[in-house]
C-alpha cells in the first residue's frame, strides 16, 4: 500500500475552498486544492460581499459573529484589491412593525455583545441623506463590514500556497474515490481526507446531500462615491430571505470601494438557468428605489446572476459525511458564505485535527439532517 500524497485534497476553489486549505496549509498538513474553472469564479465572484453578523438563530449568529471576528483579525494582513471597508449596515425600518423587529434585534445583538445603534427617523436621514423622507429608523451595526470576494479567495489560496499547498486550477473533478479524487481527465489525486467544498455544485460529487441552488440577481451601477456611506438592507429583506420556495426581491444596496453602489438582491428556486432575467432585474430596482428615489438618475453598468447553495435550515454542511468516512463537507453556506467562510475554516480543521472547537460544531454537522436518497 503506497501513502498519499497529501493529508487533504480540497475541491473547490471558491471562498470556502480557499479558506479551508489556508487553514489546513497553516495547521503544516500537505494541501492539494482542486478548481475545476477559476479560484473565485463560482457564487464567490457572483456574491455582495458583505461581512455580516445574523440573527436567524443561534447557530447562525454565532457562526457570522465567529467569523466576523476572524476577519477583523485579518484585516491588516489583507491586500488593497480585497477592498475591506469596515463601512457598517443600516438595517432600514419602513413602519411601526419593522421599527419593533429593530428593537428585537438591538436586545439579541446587545446581550450577546454586538455593538448597535436604534435611529430614529431623524438620525436614520443624518446618516444616509438619500434615503426617502418618512421611512421610520433603523438599525446600525458598526461592526458590519464590505469586501471584494474573488480577490479575498485568490489572497487565501495564494496563502495556502506559500505554506506549501499545491494548487490545481482549470482540473474539474469527476469523482470522489475511497482515498482521493479521480479528475476529468484520467488522473488521480491521493489523499488521506477529501473535502467537498464545491458550492452549489457539490451535490453533484456526494449524491444525496440536501443543497439546493437559489438563483439571485445583482446590479452595479457607475462610480457616485458621495452617494452612499453604509450597507443598506430592507427589513422587509428577511421576509423574502426566509421563504424556501417564492421568488422574492428585497431592497439591498452596499457603498463599494470605487465609488460604485451593489445593488441586490432576488432568490429563485429550482431555476437552473443563469441568465439575467429583465423582469426581476426591474422589479430589483423598482424596490430599491423606492428607498433612495435619487438611485432613478444614476446609471447602472451591469446585471448578473449567481447561485447560492441552499440547506432545509438555512445552515451549512461542516464536517465528515455520514457515509464516506473519509469525506469532509463544506458547503451548503447560502447567501452567507462569504461571511462564514473563516469560521467554517476554523471549524473544519478543529474537527480534522481533533480539537475543542471555539464555537459548538453540532449545529452545522452534515448528520443532523437526513440524507435524501431520492436525489441520487
Ligand atoms: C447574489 C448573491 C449575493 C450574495 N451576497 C453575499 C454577501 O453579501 N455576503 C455573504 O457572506 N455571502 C453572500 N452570498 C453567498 C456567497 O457568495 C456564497 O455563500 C459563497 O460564495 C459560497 O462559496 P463557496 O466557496 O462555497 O462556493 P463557490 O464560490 O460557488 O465555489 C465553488 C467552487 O467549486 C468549483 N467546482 C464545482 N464543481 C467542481 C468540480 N467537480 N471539481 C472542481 N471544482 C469544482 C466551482 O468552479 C467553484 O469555483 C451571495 C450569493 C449570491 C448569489
């Protein structure tokens, strides 16, 4: 029996992918991350980029609030071209209902130490003067932060590699063998632990596993650098966030480094088909500019689409899988992946190596949810 060549062979080369390899490569294991396009190019190059702490449950809170942490940490080490922008969110309140979810999420973040802000309708207009008259507060979270995806995954592989990872970009992966990866084409990639961190593409290589893609919509607009300080987000955004099947548009816009504004954002189910679709991109807009009338006279560049990888409870798949026991997942991170990124580095290594995690792992462990063979 010969050894393998490596400890761990990583498919993916998306933000997950790359985060998980820097930290196995730091942990002194031999790293071989397998892209079957370009590093970056999935949901990562397609994704808002917002760092961002959430309260759907306790599980998500803490894996955003871990992972926040982690990226504040890594701030200074971060190139120019990952555009961290510690720029905040403003959760915005349209009426009376919204303004009491702003209470509620000013108690959950404060009694778990989250720095936040209520604004009233005054303080909300003095923060962000092109949001429309008669909106009635919001929520700011200062701790909230804006990056550049693609760039942020390529600086992690590049420092995967300078801890001795090998990198193998344009390599599909056929197959997920009993000890390796067998690629399109023909050759075979030895390792001791496979990691499938191949997005919303991962159930194709482990049959069974509950991920479905959620299609959504972005617009970027020409450079208007005075337009917009904060990350703005609807509370209405929740409602649509949390359907499993409607198609829904939530008002959703980020300040960017070059002047640009992000505009987002839809979720579709089940539609496979990634072309920009002009009726949501309308519908997208029409929202937003009921919040900021003024966007009406700003022009935009481009529309494109993107697929999130979506789990029954909104929580991603961290850790081995229930059948292959030399399989690990990561994947399933939805439209936070992004933000979760380094916790789910983290949290893969801990188990990997054996090691008392800093968050609890149960929540996102692949066992906790049933695995559907009718897909395979
Ligand atoms: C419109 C939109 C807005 C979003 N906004 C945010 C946001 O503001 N904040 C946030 O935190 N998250 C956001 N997200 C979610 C975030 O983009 C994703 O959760 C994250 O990018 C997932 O990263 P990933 O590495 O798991 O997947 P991906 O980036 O999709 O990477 C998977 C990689 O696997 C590769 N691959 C697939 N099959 C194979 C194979 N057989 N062999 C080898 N490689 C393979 C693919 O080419 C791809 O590069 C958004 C998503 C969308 C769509």
């Amino acid at each position: 029996m010969t050894s393998p060549v490596y400890d761990v062979v990583i498919i993916g080369g998306g933000i997950v992918g790359a985060a998980c390899a820097a930290e196995c490569a730091s942990e002194g294991l031999r790293v071989a991350i397998v892209e079957a396009k370009m590093i970056g190019g999935g949901a990562t190059a397609a994704g808002m980029g917002h760092l961002t702490v959430m309260d759907d449950s306790e599980a998500q809170f803490a894996l955003t609030r871990y992972s926040q942490l982690l990226w504040e940490g890594l701030r200074h080490e971060l190139p120019r071209e990952v555009e961290y922008d510690a720029c905040g969110t403003i959760w915005v309140a349209a009426d009376d209902d919204e303004m009491r979810e702003v209470e509620r999420k000013q108690r959950f973040y404060s009694e778990r130490g989250v720095a936040v802000e209520v604004l009233d309708a005054q303080s909300l207009k003095e923060a962000e003067p092109n949001l429309r008259d008669g909106l009635v507060g919001g929520l700011r979270v200062a701790g909230d932060s804006v990056i550049y995806p693609p760039c942020a995954a390529q600086f992690l592989v590049d420092r995967a590699r300078a801890r001795g990872a090998q990198v193998f970009v344009g390599q599909p992966v056929r197959e997920i063998a009993a000890d390796g990866v067998r690629l399109r084409d023909g050759s075979f990639i030895s390792a001791g632990l496979i990691v499938n961190a191949a997005g919303s593409w991962s159930p194709e290589l482990t049959a069974g596993i509950d991920v479905k893609k959620r299609k959504g919509h972005l617009v970027i607009t020409d450079r208007y650098p005075q337009f917009l300080r904060h990350q703005l987000v609807e509370l209405g955004y929740l409602k649509s966030a949390h359907t499993l099947t409607a198609e829904s548009v939530a008002f959703n816009i980020q300040p960017r480094q070059t002047g640009q504004l992000l505009i987002g954002s839809s979720r579709q189910f089940e539609v496979d088909d990634a072309t920009v679709d002009v009726s949501i991109v309308h519908r997208m807009l029409s929202r937003a500019m009921e919040f900021l009338p003024g966007l009406g006279k700003l022009s935009s560049l481009r529309a494109w689409t993107g697929f999130r990888a979506a789990t029954p409870d909104k929580l991603p798949l961290i850790g081995p899988d229930v059948e292959h026991h030399r399989l690990y997942l990561a994947t399933g991170h939805e439209g936070l992946g992004i933000t979760t990124s380094l916790g789910t580095a983290k949290l893969l290594v801990d188990q990997i190596m054996d090691r008392k995690p800093a968050i609890p792992a149960a929540p996102y462990l692949p066992a906790r949810v049933t695995r559907d063979l009718a897909h395979v």
